[in-house]
C-alpha cells in the first residue's frame, strides 16, 4: 500500500474564501455554464472545462478553479438532459441514462425522469463531495494500486453486461460486442506500434474516438429513426397537463428507492476514483448491479422504461465526480479526462497538484472540495425547477427538432478531435445503428466493446510486458485482482443461472 501524504488546512479558511461574493457568483456561474455546454452533444465536461479554462486565465486562481470545478460538476449532469429527452448522451457518462430515460420520455415521462435525475443528481454530488472531503487518502492510496492488470480484468468485468445487455438475445449481444471490440482495436497496436485499420488517416492512429461512435450510434440512429416515426412522444402519451405533479412524483420516485441511490453512489465513487475508469465504466457496472440485484419482473422492464435504470445510471455518473477529483488533487493523476484536463487548469494557474498541494494551497483546495456542495445544490434547484420546462421540449415537431439536433452532432463529432474523417466516421455508425436496430441488435453492446476494448487490451499488453511472466500468471499477482476474478466469475454464473 503506497501512502498519500495529506495534511489538511484550516477547513475555516476554505469556508471563508466561499463568502466572496465572487466567489459565489462564480459558482452559480460555472455551474449554470456547465449544465448548458453539458446538455450540448459530444460537449463532455472534458471539453466544457477545456473550452473555458482559457478564458479564467485572467482570473484570481481561486475564483477561476472553482469556477472550473463547478462547471465540472454541472456539465457531469447535463449529459443526462438530452439523454432523457431526444436519446442522445451529452457525455459518455449519460449513455446508461439513454436506454430507460429516453424510453420513458417516449412515454410521456419526460419531467417526471428529468426530476428524478436532478434529485439524484444532486444527491450523488453532494456524497461524491463528502466523500472527497473525509476519505480522499484512503481511496487514493488503494487506487494507487490498481496497475495495468487491475484496469484490464475491471474492463473485463464491465464487459459481463454484454450478455444481459437490454434483454437482447445473447448471441446477438455477444456478436455486438465483439463487432465493438473489433473497432476498439483500430490505431496503434499497444505493443508493436503498428497501425490496425487506419486507412493512411494520421487522426485513426489513436483510434476512432468513441465520443464520435457514440454520437453516430445514439444521436444519428435516433434522428433517422425519429424522422420515420414522425414524434417524440404520441398522442395517448401526452401528460404534458400535469407536469408539476409529474415534479412531485419523481421526488417519491428517489425518496422511495434509496438502496438504488445508494449502491450507484458508492460504485460511482469507488470506480472514478480509479485513474482511467470514469463515469462511462461506472455506469455500465451500476447498471448492471441494480439489473442483478432486482426482482425477475422488474429486471425484464430495464431497458425499456423502468424509473430505477434511470437512478442507477445518474446515481453513479455524478457520484463519480468526487471520485474522479481523489488522485487529481492527492496526487497529481487524473481519475478521467474531465479531470485531466482540470489538472492542466491547475497548473496553469500556478498549483503543484500532487501530495504536497493541500500543505502549500490547501485555503484553495478546500474552497474547490466546499464548492461542491453548494454547486450540488444549485443542481438540485436548476434541475427540479427547470426539469417541468425541459421536458416539453420534448414535444417540440421533429421538423425543428431533426436539423438542430443533427447540426448539434456534426459539430460535437468535429469539436472532438477536429478531424474531417470524424465525420464519415459519425455517418457511418448513424447507418450502422439503424441496422443493428432494425435486426434487434442491441447499440450498448457496441458501446461497451468500442470503451472498454481500449483498456482492456492496454492493460493486458502493458501488465504483461512490465511482469515478464506469462500471458497468464500476472493476473494472480495481487489480491485485487484476485478479487476482480471471483467478481467476474459471479457475474457470469449469475448471468447464465438468470438465462
């Protein structure tokens, strides 16, 4: 066990930097921003944070940080926002959040979803923040030691989804899967160095970014699908008259299903906390969990519109947050891109993010830790006040619908690498996903494979080669990954005792 060194500041002197009134409205503005740029298509948190931090360079670093985390923590949960309503995933993170959400906006749901994601939302957070506070050394110190045969059998253990993935048939979701781990291995091999499928495009060398295959699959797949059916939501669905109560009733919703919250926030937490994980594995694994654990009946309706794969799916993408932030502050390694690139912010603005950041600025580092709970809360407010105006946007005619959401995911595929090729790349997995969707494949099998083929393949060459032991034997190394094993081993007796 590697230790971290954390030596605490005055938690008064970080409550004390948050009664700056600049301070506060950088807060309420960060997070607002975050929201919005985070309901934008292939506008992650990566980039929301990425596209701003130049802008807070002439900022005091204080406020310009915790302007940063705050849009983080806001753009965290605007993903889930077009996930709900048009089927289309703000971030990876809010890919899970696609497959109940949606469905149930389909049914004339939409505020009562919208509702409960903003409660969960901010419920998630504002654990992710505690979290962050009180176990920080803890956590990084046993996250540390996931190395690269860790990563490659939790991604393996990620991968057991994709048998019970949307109650599609198993061969068929085992051939969308490996149809995605096929994809996942286009660019350089992680051993030898040679290009895999590459075509001669220099942006394929690191592969086909999988912001780019999702925008493809889950936004230009439901754009061709949405311009057949003509709607959103049908007639005889319509609750449009009741969208208060719709309010009230996703506040039962949550309250009602606490073990759901709860189990998504502590898997959200560990696994972003977890350098290289994110909120995209997380969900998958959340996901799967409250699939398992739940009654047959109820695990037959996942996937088609049941309220708990929606509180399962936003509970672990925001309690990741937090998770996410433990080795980038402890020590100076980003839990995920979003992360990575607040770690370059960091820097920028004259902070050594590592062990010893919280004995030189550790006023700073509890104000950003404290920002969080108030930034939570502002996500609770803008969700459930807003949530009853954001879902009649599901109800605007798909012929305004249909060209901004399409001009929205052109300009998220190219934003991502500023690659031309991206863009055949987007139509060619809109056409792929209206296949795979017409013959009953399921698109999150795909999804898993394209995620985490990457870092199941790094991890196993990587792990194997700094090992020098076999194929085979590194995997027994340590405990932890022992553990993943067994993990793994339940998961698919449990699957094939469920089929």
């Amino acid at each position: 066990m590697i230790d971290v060194v954390f030596t605490p500041a005055s938690i008064e002197a970080g409550l004390g930097i948050l009664t700056d009134p600049y301070i506060l409205l950088a807060i309420v503005l960060g997070t607002a921003i975050g929201v919005v740029f985070g309901a934008i298509p292939g506008f992650s948190a990566t980039m929301t944070i990425v596209l701003f931090t130049p802008v807070t360079i002439a900022f005091e670093p204080t406020s310009a940080l915790i302007f940063l985390v705050s849009a983080y923590g806001g753009a965290v949960y605007g993903g889930s926002i077009p996930a709900i309503l048009i089927n289309t995933p703000g971030a990876p993170g809010s890919v899970v959040t696609c497959w109940d959400g949606y469905e149930l906006t389909k049914q004339g749901r939409a505020v009562y979803t919208l509702a409960v994601s903003a409660i969960v939302s901010g419920i998630a957070g504002l654990f992710a923040a505690a979290v962050l506070l009180v176990f920080a050394p803890p956590i990084s110190s046993f996250a540390l030691n996931f190395g690269p045969p860790e990563m490659f059998l939790l991604a393996v253990f990620a991968l057991t989804i994709i048998p019970a993935a949307k109650g599609s048939s198993l061969s068929k979701a085992l051939l969308a899967g490996a149809f995605g781990l096929l994809i996942g291995t286009i660019g350089n091999d992680p051993q030898l160095s040679q290009s895999r499928a590459t075509f001669d495009q220099t942006a394929l060398l690191d592969g086909v970014d999988f912001i780019v295959v999702l925008i493809g699959l889950f936004v230009l797949t439901e754009v061709f699908r949405l311009g057949y059916r003509g709607t959103v939501v049908t007639e005889d669905n319509d609750r449009t008259g009741g969208s208060l109560s719709e309010v009230y009733n996703g506040v039962r919703a949550v309250v009602s299903r606490p073990i759901e919250t709860i189990r998504g926030m502590f898997i959200g937490a560990f696994v972003g906390s977890l350098p290289g994980a994110g909120a995209d594995v997380a969900n998958f694994v959340s996901y799967n969990e409250a699939k398992r654990w739940a009654s047959d009946e109820l695990a037959s309706r996942f996937g088609n519109g049941t309220i708990e794969g929606v509180i399962a799916a936003d509970s672990s993408n925001n309690a990741t947050q937090g998770g996410a932030l433990i080795p980038t502050l402890t020590l100076g390694i980003p839990g995920s891109g979003a992360t990575a690139a607040l770690l370059g912010a960091i820097a920028l603005h004259g902070l050594n993010p590592g062990p010893g950041l919280f004995d030189s600025s550790g006023d700073i580092v509890y104000a950003m830790i404290l920002s969080l709970f108030i930034g939570n809360v502002l996500i609770l407010l803008y969700g459930v006040s807003g949530s009853q105006y954001f879902g009649k946007l599901a109800y605007i005619p798909v012929r305004y619908i249909i060209p901004a959401v399409t001009v929205l995911a052109i300009v998220g595929a190219f934003a991502v690498r500023n690659a031309t090729v991206d863009l055949y790349i987007v139509l060619l997995f809109g056409i792929v996903g209206i296949l795979f969707v017409a013959y009953d494949y399921p698109l999150v099998s795909i999804v898993l494979g394209v995620i985490l083929g990457d870092i199941a393949e790094s991890g196993f060459v990587t792990g194997w080669l700094l090992t020098g032991e076999s194929a085979t034997a590194f995997l027994f190394n340590s405990p932890i990954a022992i553990g993943l094993l067994v993990l793994t081993a339940l998961s698919l007796v449990i699957t094939v005792l469920k089929n």
